[in-house]
C-alpha cells in the first residue's frame, strides 16, 4: 500500500514538475508582459487553503473553455489576479485539456450544447483548426458558424462544472492534510507527555570493590 502511494506521488510530482510554469517564462509572455509584475507578485506564488481551490478551479475553467493553444496559460495568469489565486497551479491545471483529452471533451460539449439548444453543426471544422492552431481570424470566422453556439455553451457547462468540482475536492484535500497533520502532532505531544510522566528508573549502584 505504501509503495502505491508513493508512486502515486511520484507520479503527482513528474506531472507538476513538467507542466508548472517558471517565473521567467511567464516574464517572458508576450500577453503578461504588461503585468508581468503583478502576476509574478509572491503573494500569488504561495500555497494557500484559498489560493489552492481557486488556482484548481481556475485552471480547469480556462483549460476547457478556453482551447485555442497559447491562451490558456495567459489567460489563467491573468484571471487569477482579480480572484486570488495561485498563479502556477492555475496555469498547470490548464494542462488537464491537451491533444488527448480535447476530442473527448469536445464530444461531451458539443452532445450537451446541440441537446439543450436544440442545433447539429459541424465537428471537423473545429478540430482542424485545433490542430493546425489557427489564428485569431480564422477563429473569429469561426464563431459565426452554425457549430459554435452549440460548443460554446457546451463548452461554458463543462467548464463550470469541472471547476466546481476540482475547487470543492482540492479543497477538501488541503483540509484533510492539514488534519493528518493536526492528528499527527496530536500523537507526537501525546506521547511525550506519556513518557514524560512514566517513573524514571534507579541508577545503577557503583559496586564497591
């Protein structure tokens, strides 16, 4: 069980060492260059029990909302400004929508939208502009199509639902560690108030020769 674990955390530890964005690169960001002092601020680099959950739900907001590649980490820096939260988590959780994971969520947005609003549109379109990462005006072209208001507002759903859901779990994690933490030195005062209380034995006797 323990050695699950800790591949587990080393897995964890592979994943944000790859995706978490350095300080320069972020000073390096043509879009943050403007605020580049305030998003590098070290209040937003610390890891709080408020500035964990919104990064997570931050990140995940943008990442799925927001898919047009080499926005998405501008664009969760930028946001975490007004709303507090950790600058490097937000960034590295927009990494969770990436090449393999984008069709499937695509799919769910685009199920969602077209069922609520009652419109079909055309999926291929989309996904080669994704691929071929196609500029602003092929994107702006592409928001007057019949398939994005079925996506957008799929896409506005998930979002906002995978937020809430990763704000309320990482939440409930940096709680639930800081109680491992609470019980822990509960035990460790605990026993040595224990051992601070049992009869200390005699000292040996010299024998006088």
């Amino acid at each position: 069980m323990s050695a699950r674990k800790s591949g587990d955390k080393d897995w964890l530890a592979r994943w944000w060492q790859s995706n978490m964005p350095t300080r320069e690169s972020l000073e390096q960001s043509r879009i943050l260059k403007p605020v580049a002092h305030r998003v590098l601020a070290p209040e937003l680099w610390r890891f709080t029990r408020r500035s964990v959950p919104r990064g997570v739900a931050l990140g995940l907001l943008v990442g799925i909302f927001l898919l047009i590649p080499g926005l998405q980490i501008a664009g969760a820096a930028l946001l975490a400004l007004p709303v507090r939260a950790n600058v490097p988590l937000a960034a590295a959780m927009t990494f969770l929508s990436n090449p393999a994971t984008t069709p499937f969520i695509l799919a769910l947005s685009y199920y969602i939208g077209s069922s609520m609003l009652g419109r079909s549109g055309d999926m291929s379109q989309l996904m080669a502009m994704i691929n071929h990462h196609a500029g602003l005006g092929e994107w702006t072209r592409w928001l007057l199509s019949d398939t994005a208001p079925s996506i957008l507002f799929g896409l506005a759903i998930v979002s906002v639902v995978s937020a809430a859901i990763g704000y309320f779990i990482s939440a409930w994690m940096w709680r639930a560690r800081l109680v491992r933490k609470w019980r822990h030195r509960a035990h460790v005062r605990a026993d040595a108030r224990r051992l601070a209380l049992l009869p200390k034995e005699p000292a040996l006797q010299e024998q006088v020769s």
